[in-house]
C-alpha cells in the first residue's frame, strides 16, 4: 500500500480513494488509452470531498554516503505529527512500488546549450520508470512560454519518448504553471494517491519568468494532491542560479531531492592543469570522447538515484490523534531511531475536510 507523504486514506475504501483527490477531476477508467493531450479531461462540477482517518506517509532513509538503508522494522520508525507523536497503524517496505510520474521538461531558452543532454534525461526517465507494466504510469508536460500537456497518463513509454525526440527548446519558462497543470488536468490511473503514489520529476534549472501562478500556490497544490516533487537540474559546470532555491524548496517541502548531474563533471579530474599540453589544457583529452561519456555517466547516474528513490520507500501509515477538522496544513517529523542517517519525507499535509 503506497502513496506520498500525509495522505489521509479512509480505512475501509481505500479502493475508491480517487473521489477523494481534491482538485484532479474526473478519472477515467482506462488512463492508458489516454495519449493524445487533447482527451485531457477538464475538471468539472464541485469538488468532492470525503471525511478520511488514516494518514499515509512514504519515507526515504539513506546512510551519510547517500546509500539506502532498506532493511529497518515498524519499531525503528517515530512519526510526530505537530510535535505528537503517533502511533503507527501500518508499516510495508515493498519494492517495486506502483507509481504514475509526470516528466516536466524544460523548453526555455536557458536549455539550448544543453538540450540533447536533457533530451536523453527525459528519454531515460520514461524508458527506466514506464517499464510498459500497468503498475507503473506516466505522462508528459514541456514548459516554455507557456506549460502544455503534451503526454496523457499512459502505461506505454513510446508515446512520450516520441515526443521528447520532437521537442525543441525556446521562449521563457513557465515552471509553476506546469506543476498546477500536473495537479489539476490529466487523465487519473484507479487507485491514486494511494496505489500508485503520484511523483513529478522536473528536468530544469528551476527559473520560472513566465507562469501566472506562484511558487507558494503550486506548492500548496501539490501538497494538496499528495505530490512528491525530484529535480534533475540542468545547472551546469558548478554554476548555480536563483531558480536553484526554488527546485530544492519544491522537493524538500514535498519529500524529494534534486539531482545534479552536469556540476561535478570535473571532480574526479585532478591535475590537469598542470600539465601544459599543445593542443591546449582540457579534463579530456580532445578528440577522446571522454567529455561526452562523463556527461553521460553523471546523467545515468541521476537517473538511477531518482528511480531507485522512487521505488524504494518504507510506508508508515497512522490515524491521527488531534480530532481538529480546520483543514489547517499539519507539520509531519519522522525519526529514525539509527546515529548518522538521512530521512526524507513530506513535510506536511493539509487533511481533508467535509
């Protein structure tokens, strides 16, 4: 039983929880036939909204080194839930977990430079997490001047990598206008957030120059609608930009992490400039290809820290003890009882009301 952090699931109908999902409209019953944008389904009539009990909140636990600790019990877990402590009604540690991902990729002028890279990023991305099985789902939004559904939610990875392969960059970037349409237009899979658990991962340097909506109000939508939100940052070189703050505020506040596989493509070259040549001083030999494979092996690797993020989370679900029915955002803190390790996991939630 899967889904992101604080999502309140009713107890007894967590099969049906999809009528629950505040701002995602209607789900169809066969997503997968949904590829083409233009089925997008537009959110109509009231928003239904069910009373829930249990709290359900994935976690990620690594060691000082970034490893995943995958071998830890219900009674290693502490979840505190505005400074309470909680008590745990469900603990898994299943692998392979159902999920549906939404590849936000960007079209703005400041990918050019880079652009085939982040196009065999977003191609990688699709290929690793839609193995083509019905557990595991995805859909395509490009940003530039303006965020666009390009993929609908699809268990089959072609139709996005075709359209990845089609994309070229240009124009601004509207990044938080993406994740609202992420949140609030495209076709649902039966069983969201519960099973599968809904993830966004952004290819981007995280500027947005173009969006209508803020960084707080798509936070909040996201948080809403039990989003987990990972960067793959197309900062490059060891250079960082102000849109660097607002991807790891996005996927910290959300229980991600943001990758960054173009800034340390030198760290393991040591000397090289010392070392006077006539053909001038690289890292790379010239004319070796060794350049392209590094960039290469960084980008692979991201991908592999993202995925195996993904699909290896412990799930903790309790029913809270406060009785309050506000819909006030709660505080979450999960602790490990081990020295010297990295838990991640979603700040907080907003509970459901009536």
């Amino acid at each position: 039983m899967v889904y992101n952090r604080g999502m309140l699931v009713p107890r007894a109908a967590i099969g049906i929880f999809l009528l629950a999902a505040a701002s995602y409209g209607q789900a169809p019953e066969s997503p997968a036939a949904q590829n083409n944008p233009a089925n997008a389904p537009e959110p109509s009539g009231p928003t239904i909204r069910l009373q829930v009990e249990e709290v359900i909140v994935p976690v990620t636990v690594t060691d000082p080194k970034g490893r995943f600790i995958s071998n830890l019990e219900q009674k290693d877990f502490e979840v505190l839930e505005d400074g309470k402590p909680q008590k745990l009604s469900y603990f898994s540690r299943e692998r392979a977990q159902p999920v549906v991902v939404g590849l936000l990729l960007d079209l703005s002028n400041s990918s050019r430079t880079q652009w085939k890279n982040f196009q065999t990023a977003a191609t990688e991305l699709a290929l690793t997490l839609l193995p083509g099985k019905e557990q595991f789902a995805g859909y395509l939004i490009g940003y530039g001047n303006k965020a666009e559904l390009m993929v609908n939610t699809t268990t089959d990875p072609e139709p996005i990598v075709a359209k990845i392969r089609d994309l070229k960059p240009g124009g601004g970037a509207a990044l938080y206008d993406s994740i609202y349409i992420a949140c609030t237009n495209r076709a649902l899979i039966k069983g969201e957030p519960i099973e599968p658990r809904r993830i966004l991962v952004v290819i981007g340097d995280g500027n947005d120059n173009a969006s209508s909506k803020t960084l707080e109000e798509v936070l909040e939508v996201a948080q809403k609608n039990l989003v987990t939100i990972y960067g793959i940052s197309t900062s490059a070189y060891g250079t960082r930009n102000e849109g660097d703050e607002n991807l790891i505020r996005l996927a910290e506040e959300t229980g991600g992490r943001v990758e960054y596989p173009l800034e340390d493509i030198y760290k393991d070259v040591q000397g090289f400039a010392a070392v006077p040549q006539d053909e001038g001083n690289f890292a790379f030999k010239v004319g070796t290809g060794g350049f392209a494979s590094a960039m290469s092996s960084a980008i692979f690797r991201s991908i592999a820290n993202v995925a195996g993020e993904v699909t290896t989370q412990y799930i903790l679900r309790y029913i809270p003890a406060s009785s309050d029915a506000s819909g006030k955002f709660r505080n979450l803190n999960v602790r490990v009882a081990l020295p010297d390790v990295k838990v991640r996991a979603r700040k907080g939630y907003y509970p459901t009301v009536p």
